[in-house]
C-alpha cells in the first residue's frame, strides 16, 4: 500500500533547502492573448522560478495555478505580490499570490 500524498509531500518538503519558498499564485478571469506570457514574465523580472503550473479554459473563462519558488527573489515579497497583481489586472482578471503554507492552512479549516 502507497503512503498518502500528503506524507510524500512533506518527505519530500523535508529534502528541500530551508531557502525554498513556494508560493501559490492563482488566476482566473476572461481569457486574453498572451496573458500566461505576461505572467511569466512578471514572475521572472522579479526573480521567482516557476516549478509547477496548471491552466484551463472554458468558454472564454482562464484558470491558471502556478506554484513558484520565491527564494531567490529580486523584490520583498509584497512588491512580487504587487507586481503581479498588476500585470494580471491590466488584462483584466483576478490574482491571489499566497505562501503555501497559507493555502495549506486554509485547507485544513
């Protein structure tokens, strides 16, 4: 029998660097052309590294989930926030940029 996912997770977690940071950015909002390019760009500039990302569209609807590593960050981590909250909301959509372990608190509520 497999361990849990969650075990997994957290062995592997265990491994990492204490310098790792993840941070779970989500997007959702009308779809527009090149929106994930400006993301990803803003993500880079600013130093993050994307390690995971996963989008869908349905109708005319983006959804994107991007797990990004923030530990060698150019930026504070508010200025990151802000930056990206900014390029998403020029192409008219919505942000959320959470450390992980909030998301993950939040799951456990």
């Amino acid at each position: 029998m497999s361990p849990p996912a969650s075990a997994i997770a957290w062995a592997i977690r265990a491994t990492m660097p204490r310098w790792f940071l993840p941070v779970v950015v989500t997007t959702t909002g009308k779809n527009q052309r090149g929106i994930v390019a400006h993301i990803a760009q803003a993500i880079a500039d600013a130093g993050g590294d994307i390690l995971d990302i996963s989008q869908t569209l349905v109708s005319d609807y983006f959804t994107m989930i991007i797990i990004v590593d923030i530990g060698s960050l150019s930026v504070s981590f508010a200025e990151f926030k802000a930056k990206l909250e900014r390029t998403v909301a020029t192409a008219g959509a919505e942000c959320l940029v959470m450390h992980e372990d909030i998301v993950n608190a939040l799951q456990r509520v």
